[in-house]
C-alpha cells in the first residue's frame, strides 16, 4: 500500500469515528454516567459490609454472653430469674418490655 492509500484510509477511519461519535454522544454519556454509578455502589458496598459484618460478629458474641450469662443466674437462686429470662428473650428478638 502506498503512503497515500493508507493517509486516506486513515482520514475515512477518523471521518467515520467522528460521526459514530456525534451520532452516539447522548449513549456514550450515559454510558460515562453508568459507569460512573457502578464504581460509586461499588465504593459503597465495600465501605458497608466489612463493617456489616463486624457488627454481626459483634452481636453473636454478645447473644453468646447473654446465652452464657442466664446460665450462671440459673446456677444461683435469683428472685428476679424470671423477668432477667423474659427480658433477655425479648431483647433477643429486637422487643423491649
């Protein structure tokens, strides 16, 4: 191919990206805009479940301390045994009394 072969093929690939791009500019926006969307929910999950997940964590050891703490006051003899279970079972299920 001579240098002006590929000179023209060259423009008429610059002429025809340069008309896709006009005619196509409102869809190559929202795509910008989509993607823009994407990274930030993407910043936001990673940000939320790692701390997600430590609260839970946290809540199954205080459930477990709670579990462990009942059968301590079981052992002993507690006028109040009753309402610490009635209580705590409440609290279990996200109930206040």
């Amino acid at each position: 191919m001579s240098d002006i072969q590929i000179r023209t093929m060259e423009e008429a690939f610059y002429l025809q990206t340069k008309a896709f791009l006009e005619k196509n500019s409102e869809h190559i926006a929202e795509i910008a805009r989509l993607k823009a969307e994407v990274e930030r929910l993407t910043a936001f999950t990673t940000r939320t479940i790692i701390p997600n997940e430590l609260l839970q964590a946290e809540v199954v050891q205080l459930t477990r301390g709670g579990d462990e703490l009942l059968e301590i006051i079981d052992g002993f003899y507690c006028p109040e045994k009753g309402l610490a279970h009635e209580v705590w079972s409440a609290a279990k299920k996200g109930k206040l009394l």
